[in-house]
C-alpha cells in the first residue's frame, strides 16, 4: 500500500488561502488516482476532490469553484490548494488512493488540520 504524509494545514481566516501537500510513496504513484478527504468533528470522512492518473479532476460540491486538486507525478505529491476558505471547511484533510479508499482501506496518514476562524 502506498504510504501518505499529509502537509500544509493551519489556522486560516475566513476568505484565506492554504496548501495541502501530500508525499506518497510508491513506485506506481503516477498511475494511481489520488484523492483529498476530510473529516469534520462528529462528521464521517469524506471526499473533497480527486484527480485521475491523467490528470482529470472532480470536486464535491461544497468547494467547487474553491479548491484545486493537482498532481506532480515526479515528486510523488498530490495537493490542494484552498481558496475563499470557509469555517466549514474545518476539519482534517487527508489524501488516500482513490480505490483503496472506496474499497474501505484502514491505511490512511496522519492528517493535516486545516481550522478556518476569525
């Protein structure tokens, strides 16, 4: 399984900007759909956005038009870029193999805690 260091959260103000960075190893990264995920409080994890081994990407509604999944195959690194942030966009975000997340893997990084409050 590919493991998944996940980078980049903070404390934000509503409307600012952050970068989620995720390294993935793995030698077959750059044919392996990639997806960000979040999990609020209370709240089950759920997809945020993913972006296929050529590149296409899809979003959930909630951040389309906000954030920007992309993918840099050479350094084994998928991000997010989240702009016009929001206080629901709180949560922790992860990035996981978009098939082994639907296939219900237990094998997920640490998280990166993304807080947006004023």
């Amino acid at each position: 399984q590919v493991q998944l260091v996940e980078s980049g959260g903070g404390l934000v103000q509503p409307g600012g900007s952050l970068r989620l960075s995720c390294a993935a190893s793995g030698s077959i990264f750059s044919i392996t759909p990639m997806g960000w995920y979040r999990q609020a409080p209370g709240k089950q994890r759920q997809l945020v956005a993913a972006i296929t081994s050529g590149g296409s990407t899809n979003y959930a509604d909630s951040v389309k038009g906000r954030f920007t999944i992309s993918r840099d195959n050479a350094k084994n690194t998928v991000y997010l870029q989240m702009n016009s942030l929001k206080p629901e966009d709180t949560a922790v975000y992860y990035c996981n193999d978009v098939e082994d997340a639907e296939a219900g893997t237990d094998s997920w990084g640490q998280g990166t805690q993304v807080t947006v409050s004023s």
